[in-house]
C-alpha cells in the first residue's frame, strides 16, 4: 500500500474491508453490546429466536430482503426455515461459510444484495 507523509492509503474497498474488520470496530462493538442490560439482551434473544413471527408477518406491506450466515450460531437453519415461510415473499440470501454477522465477514457481497435490493 502507498504511504504519503507517513499516511498509509489503499483502495476503497480494501480501506472498508480492514476498517469493518479492525479490533477497534470489534472492540467498540462488544463495549456497546455490554452496555444494555441482561434483562435486555434475553428479551431480545428470547423474542427473535424462540417467537412466532408468522402472526405478524402478513402485516409488513414493504419488500423484505433476509440476510443469514449459514454459520449462523444464534439463528439455525430451523430459525431461519421458519422466519422464510412466515415470510414467502421475501428475498432470502445465504452467505455460505458466515456467521451471524455475514456482512463483516463478506462485505461486498452485502452492500452489492443490499443496495441491489433498495434500487429495485
């Protein structure tokens, strides 16, 4: 990579890439997550992954696009059978070998499905 005035520049996507991936995002990440409290966090989990969501999902008028990590270990593959059939309509999108945060892990192929969906 090019250094200008003890600056290091690279690519765009090689910029993003490393920044998305940088120990400080990851860092940040973890202080923010441990700032909600447990009570929080079992809500939500408990919500998301033991709930029903087909009684509501006939409301969403809007398009869905459904990202998963096929590596996902908070959302199987049973949860996310589940979350497409209470969701027909929507677009499905698998990342092959990701986890649940397929869109650090595979960021180009993220914002092309992601900005793809939001211009059609």
């Amino acid at each position: 990579m090019p250094e200008t005035a003890g600056v290091v520049t690279c690519p765009p996507r090689l910029c993003y890439s490393l920044f998305v991936l940088s120990n400080l995002l990851i860092v940040a990440e973890r202080m923010e997550s441990a700032a909600m409290p447990i009570h929080v966090w079992r809500g939500v989990l408990w919500g998301t992954a033991l709930g029903d969501l087909s009684a509501i999902t006939s409301l969403v008028k809007a398009p869905v696009l459904i990202l998963w990590g096929d590596q996902d270990s908070l959302f199987d593959a049973a949860h996310q059978e589940r979350l497409r059939q209470s969701c027909p309509a929507a677009q499905f999108e698998a990342f092959e070998g990701a986890g649940h945060n397929m869109f650090w892990e595979q960021p180009e192929r993220a914002a092309k499905l992601i900005s793809q969906f939001l211009n059609e």
